[in-house]
C-alpha cells in the first residue's frame, strides 16, 4: 500500500496547500467582510479565530491525511465506519463548489483578455449583466453556444490535465508555478494601486477601527466564517493533501505556516482591493462609505462591475492593471480548484478502485458539464442560490460534524495530538484540544442557529 503518491518536496506541498487556501476568497471576501465587519478592529476577531479554530483545525486535518494516508472518505472510515458519509458529504459539497467555481475562473480568463481593450466601454454594469452574460449572436446558430464556453473549456483543460498527471508531476508542478507567480503579480498590483491618488483615503477607511463592533456576535461570526472558507478547511482538501505527505513530516509547522501565508495574503489584498477603491471615490469625488455603499466591494460584483470601472480609468499603459487584476484571479482560482477537483478524483479512484486517470475522467467530467448549467442566462441566479446555501450550510454544518466527530465520538484527538508532536517541534497541548473539542463546536454550532434564524425571519 506504500505505493501512495507523494509530494516530492516540503515546498510542493506547501505551495499545493497556499494555492488551495489562497483564492478568490482573499481577493474578493476578506476585504469586504473586515470592512462590513469593524474594520481594523476586525483583527481582534480574526486573529482569535485563526489561531483557537483555524489552525488548530488545519493540524487536525493535516494529522489525520497523514495518519490515515487517504482521501477524505477512506481516512474518516479508517477512524471510525461510522464516519466515512462525513468524508463523501465534504467530497459532494467540494464537487458542487467546483462546477461554479469554474465558471468564476473562465470569467476571469476573459475578463483579462477584454481588459487589453477595454472591452466592457463605459458602462461595467451593463456589459457584466447585459451583453456579456448573453449567449453570443442570439438568432443564429452560434446563439446556442455561451460566450464562457471557450474559456471554460480551458479552464477544465488545464485543471484535469494536471490532476491527470498526478500528484508530484501535475499538482506540485502547476502549483510552483502559479503560486510563486501570482503572489509577484499581485504585488505589482498592490504597489501600482497605493500609489494612486486617493488610495491613502481607501487605505483609512479600511484601516479605521471601529471598537464599537467588537462586542457584535455578527463580527465574531463573520471572523470564524471567513476563516473556515479561506483556510479550505472542512472540504475534504487539506485531508487529502496531507496524506500525499512522507512519513516523516512536521504537520504542526505546516499548518501554522499555510495559515500564516493565507493571513497575509488577505491583508495584502485589503491593502490592494481598497487602494483602489480610494482611488474611485477620489475619481467620482465621493467618499468611500458612498463608494461602497452604492457599489459595495466585495463578490462577483467587485470583480466584474466595480474594478473594471476602476481598470478603466487607472492612467498608464491602458488595460495593463486590469490584465494583472484578472491575471491573479485566474492564477488564485486554478490553484484552488485543482485542489477542489483533487478530493473527488482521489475519493473516486479509491473507493472503486480505478486509476487516477479514469476517476479525472469520471468525476471531473461530470463537474465540467454541470458547470454548463451556470454559463447560460440564467445562470448567474443559480450560481448565487448555490454558493449562498453551500456557505451557509454545507461548510458549516460539514466542519461541525467534523469536530464533533472526531472530537467527542471518535475520542480521538488524543492519539491525533501524539502523532502530530512525534514528529514536530512545536508541541501541542491541551490548549490544542480544548480548541477543537469546546471552542469550535460552540461557534459552529452558534453560527449554524444564526444562519437558520436569519433565514427565517
Ligand atoms: N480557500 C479558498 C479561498 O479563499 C476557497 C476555497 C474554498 C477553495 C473551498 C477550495 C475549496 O478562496
Ligand atoms: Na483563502
């Protein structure tokens, strides 16, 4: 059974596990909700649950791939039978993120490609909900054929291809290449937009401390929400990715490194996204409350309508930040949805026994078509109703039953705490299980309420 593919270096796998956690979510979601979310007091909340949910968890996960040496379902079954359905409903909610997922990326290939001239004129809005969601040339044949297809097809090209050719040729490689890109990319980004006018009002705004959230049960949730999602946590990844892992590996380290690269990686973006931000109310004369207010700065919306405005008036080279912008986005997004991709495929191959290249077929075949059903007009709407129910439900409920699982029905963190510290030099302690076995079940458990609650009302 040894013959289990592995990482070639510590780097690879490392960069596979930032390229996963890195994604659409910094760019696009930690901005806004620490902005929506108390601003620069917004750190006392995320700090809180980076360090007593997120990273605890992330050890957690990264220990039982490693121990385990299986795909989510297989390493859940191994711990207990009872558990393995807890393993394919995080392999299912990963499949359905993935057929979205990918649309969001081949938006962005095209999106890149159309900022060369500034294609979507002056009207952002309009091109995004109007012409460019449209099939192409209604009445004609061609108006059977969505405008995405082209780039989604390239975009599931590169993303089964590199699950194809395994773990160290295709996802280690693709992911030393993408990552190390993208953070250099995204850092001319960042530079290019503090430097423009207006940029140190956004940076304020962003900045700005409001202390009088901090009591806000909203914040907190928010804080332990945006950590779950941008740390990959509960949807299968980072137990699959761990059990790629050689034997001997520092698990706890990496855990805290991979959280530590997320963490900065988002801080950066908020410094990026709200430059520019600042940089568009200067333009239109108008505060960044309004600014926000109006257009807010975060989603789908920021990405398509608002930085394209943006894109547009930037002087220089035109086109050339947006290029850079949509450039990142697809980079963030692959190296995400490789990983999205990787549970279903090792899951597949391993419960019935077929080779890598058979389940890629299977599995991310089926992801490719199903993501058509988001390419076509109505498609935005689906996309919304499906990614407000998996944040809500899926993710949460998914990390509840984990925890309560492992923590409480398992008994197991005990035997997870001494494999992880045989071979690490940062020990974990009791501290570590308290985490997991009290102070994250409360908030998922108080979190899963609220959604209900808010639901309802
Ligand atoms: N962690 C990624 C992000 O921050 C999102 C993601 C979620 C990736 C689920 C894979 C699976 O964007
Ligand atoms: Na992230």
């Amino acid at each position: 059974m040894e013959n289990r593919s592995q990482w070639g270096t510590r780097v690879g796998f490392l960069l596979a596990a930032m390229g996963s956690a890195i994604g659409l979510g910094n760019i696009w979601r930690f901005p806004a909700t620490a902005y929506e979310s108390g601003g620069g007091a917004f750190i006392v909340p995320y700090l809180f649950a980076l360090l007593t949910a997120g990273i605890p968890l992330l050890i957690m996960e990264y220990t039982i791939g490693h121990r385990y040496r299986g795909s989510a379902p297989k390493s859940f079954a191994t711990i207990n039978k009872k558990m393995e359905w807890i393993g394919w409903w995080q392999v299912l909610v990963a499949f359905v993120i993935s057929t979205y997922y990918a649309v969001i990326i081949a938006w962005a290939l095209m999106y890149a490609y159309y900022s060369i001239g500034l294609t979507w004129g002056s009207d952002p809005t309009a091109f995004f909900v109007g012409d460019f969601l449209k099939l192409a040339d209604p009445g004609q044949l061609g108006g059977l054929v969505p405008k995405v297809l082209i780039p989604l097809v390239i975009v599931w090209a590169v993303v089964l291809g590199t699950l194809s050719r395994g773990v160290k040729k295709g996802i280690e490689v693709a992911n030393k290449i993408f990552i190390p890109s993208l953070v250099v990319l995204f850092l001319i980004i960042v530079v290019r937009a503090v430097t423009l006018p207006g940029a140190m009002n956004g940076l304020n705004s962003f900045f700005e401390p409001d202390w009088s959230r901090i009591m806000d049960a909203e914040v907190w949730i928010a804080a332990y929400g945006q950590i779950f999602f941008s740390l990959s946590i509960a949807f299968a990844i980072m137990v699959t990715y761990a059990s790629y892992l050689p034997r001997k590996s520092d698990i706890t380290n990496n855990a805290f490194i991979t959280g530590f690269a997320n963490s900065s990686f988002e801080i950066l973006a908020g410094i990026g996204v709200f430059s520019a931000v600042g940089f568009m109310a200067f333009q239109y004369d108008t505060t960044v409350a309004g600014l926000a207010a109006e257009k807010g700065v975060g989603g789908i919306g920021l990405a398509f309508m608002v930085f394209p405005e943006i894109i547009s008036q930037i002087p220089g080279i035109p086109g050339l930040f947006g290029l850079l912008f949509f450039a990142s986005l697809v980079l963030a997004g692959f190296s995400s949805l490789i990983s999205i991709s990787e549970t279903y495929v090792a899951a597949v191959s391993e419960k019935f026994n077929i080779s890598r290249q058979k389940s890629v077929v299977f599995g991310g075949g089926v992801a490719a078509i199903l993501s058509l059903l988001y390419a076509t007009r109505g498609g935005l709407n689906i996309l919304d109703t499906v990614d407000h129910f998996i944040n809500s439900y899926g993710v949460a409920l998914a990390g509840l039953v984990e925890v309560v699982a492992v923590a409480w029905f398992a008994k197991e963190l005990k035997a997870l705490q001494q494999h992880a510290n045989s071979s690490s030099d940062v020990m974990l302690a009791g501290w570590w299980r308290f985490c997991l076995g009290v102070i994250t079940p409360i908030v998922l458990g108080f979190q899963m309420v609220q959604n209900l609650t808010s639901e309802l009302a």
